[in-house]
C-alpha cells in the first residue's frame, strides 16, 4: 500500500496562487470562520497610538493613495493612505488624540 493510498479520500487541493497543493486539512482548519474584509470605506487605526497630523477635511476628494493621517505608534510615524477613491465623508481622530486598535478613524464614501 502507497503512503498516500490511506489518505487518498482525506486529501483535498488548495489552489494558492499559481501552484496546486494536495494536503490534508484539519478539522479545526476545515470548521474556521471565513475571512471577511473590513470596509474599505472605514479605515481603522492598525494599533494604539497617537495622531501627529490630520491631511483630510470633511467633503474633501481623494485618490487612491493619498496622505490621509499620520499615526505615531511604538515611535514610528506611519502614514495611512486612502484605500479608495471617493470623499471624506467624517474625521473621527484630531491631531493630539490617542487612539485604540480598530478605532474608525476617517470615514469615506
């Protein structure tokens, strides 16, 4: 009997990319909640820190790209750019404030 011949029915593919894998899957892996994208229109503080500068106002058009906020966190100034193109529909963080993981910073529309 071939190693493989006792799994043959267990086996399942996972297609990732370009490359095809044959493997067995757990059960835990097989019961996980899907990954579901967070609203691209809804962008989030990544982790706590502070706001070093605010680049967006209310009604203001944006790119794909463009400077939205600078977020100070473990003394790094990380800039969050606009996941989309539309307009800022609401600002929620103000230079100075100190902000929580996942707290919606900037809303677009």
């Amino acid at each position: 009997m071939k190693k493989d011949d006792k799994y043959s029915g267990k086996l399942k593919t996972l297609n990732i990319e370009y490359f095809k894998y044959r493997t067995l899957l757990t059960e835990k892996f097989q019961k996980r909640k899907v990954y579901q994208a967070k609203d691209p229109k809804m962008v989030l503080a990544f982790m706590p820190g502070t706001i070093r500068k605010v680049s967006v106002k209310e009604g203001e058009k944006v790119k794909a790209g463009d400077l939205l906020l600078v977020l100070d966190a473990m003394k790094m100034k990380n800039q969050i750019l606009s996941p989309l193109e539309g307009v800022v529909k609401k600002v929620n963080a103000k230079t100075g404030n100190i902000v929580a993981k996942d707290q919606v910073l900037i809303e677009l529309e």
